[in-house]
C-alpha cells in the first residue's frame, strides 16, 4: 500500500491546483461576487474533485487576500469599500513618493534594470491593453520593489507591503481604460528619468501623481460606497502584495 500513497498524494496535488485555479479565475472574472458564500460541498460537486481539495484551494485563497474566512459560517469572496481603498491609497501617497525620493539620494538603484522592466510593461500592455496580466503585475510588482529596495530604509518595503494586498494590484489592472494605462506606463519612464537625473523632487512628484491617478481609475470605475471584488481576467500569479500601476 505505501508504494501507492505518493501517487495519491500528487495526484490530491494536482487536484488542489486545478480546483485553485478555477475558483481564482471564477473570483477574478467576477462569476463569483464579492460577498458570495463559498461552500467546500457545492464547489467540490461543480469541479468534479473531493473536498479536501477544494479546502487546500481555499486556504491559498485566504492567504491571497481574494476570500476571507468567518468562523462558524465560512469562506466568503473579499470585498473593499470605497472607504477601505481610499485608506490605502491615502497611505500609498505617502509613503511610496517618500520611498522614491530616497531612492533618488541613495545612488544604488539599477536604473538600467529598472528602465528594462518599463519597457517589458509596454511590451505586455501595447496601446495600454494587456495581453497577459500575469506578467505586467510581476513586472509591475518587481518595478516598485526596485524602488523602495532602493530607498535604503529596510522597514519601507515591507511596511508598503502590508498596506497594499495582492488582489488590490488586481484591482487597478482591471479597473484602467487603456488611456489611463498607457498615462500609467508613461510614468515608469518618468520615474525611470527622474531616479537617472537623479532628482529627489520630480521622482517624488512623479511617483504621487502616479499613486494618485490609480485611485482615481478604480473609483471612476467603481463609484457607490462599496467596491466589488476584482474583476478581470488573471494576475494573480504575482503572488507578492506589492503596490499596483
């Protein structure tokens, strides 16, 4: 019997990451509702697998950020208020156009590193319409990392980390027209420029007007008092919660 446990358990393996990714998509699409209910019974029957792995699929879920778990009634699709991202992005204003100027004094920034992740963004985004979402959150991700990596102050990154989850990134994707995502990508080259100068005051500048212009193509879109969940296609392999566009 032991010479069949490892087979069981890779292909219980298996199951759990289909059963992730399905759900995931489901949320990401918006077929599955900020608020909505997730019971392990009816998600088990409608993808065809057990429920263990439909519960391994919802813990990296929870872990994510895209669903919240309630004790005694369950897992529940993550939803944000108007209130809630505003809060964020109040301290995303701060603390990341703070970050960048000190990027700008340290001196240690690649900026040829960080120059090439503009361009691979523009090359993922053509004319600000993404053709894998996946990438340009990584490469998005990586580019705002660089960043504050480069600030020299060693608590900035992960303090911006635990304020910014990763389904907000997925949010501000999915939330930019293509105008506004192409304004968006305009800014890496100008924070590309700004850090090259270097100049502490046009690369804090750039990267307010940057954070500011996110917030407002999520609440252009969103409107009322309470946002939905994410609600595009994929991203979420970035699995670090770093500062979206």
């Amino acid at each position: 019997m032991s010479d069949h446990t490892p087979p069981r358990e890779a292909d219980n393996g298996h199951a759990a990451d289909d059963a992730y990714r399905l759900i995931r998509d489901q949320i990401l699409s918006g077929q599955r509702s900020a608020g909505a209910w997730l019971r392990e019974g009816e998600l088990a029957e409608s993808i065809g697998v057990s429920r263990t792995p439909v519960r391994e699929a919802l813990r990296r879920l929870t872990a994510e950020g895209l669903v919240r778990h309630e004790r005694n009634r369950g897992v529940q699709v993550q939803a944000w208020s108007i209130h809630d991202l505003d809060e964020i992005f109040s301290l995303r204003a701060v603390l990341e156009p703070w970050g960048c100027r000190l990027a700008a004094t340290t001196g240690t920034i690649d900026v040829d590193a960080l120059d090439a992740l503009a361009h691979r963004m523009d090359e993922v985004a053509p004319d600000g319409r993404p053709t894998d979402v996946d990438e340009l959150t990584e490469l998005n991700n990586r580019f705002h990392r660089m960043i504050l990596e480069a600030s020299d102050n060693s608590r900035l990154a992960g303090v911006v980390s635990s304020v910014i989850q990763m389904p907000l990134v997925w949010r501000t994707f999915s939330r930019y027209s293509p105008d506004a995502l192409r304004r968006s990508l305009a800014h890496h080259h100008e924070l590309v420029a700004a850090l090259a100068a270097p100049d502490p005051d046009w690369a804090e500048s750039v990267m307010r007007s940057h954070v500011r212009a996110a917030w407002h193509s999520i609440r252009l879109r969103d409107g009322g008092d309470r946002a939905s969940g994410p609600d595009l296609p994929d991203q979420a392999s970035a699995t670090t919660g770093q500062p979206p566009l």
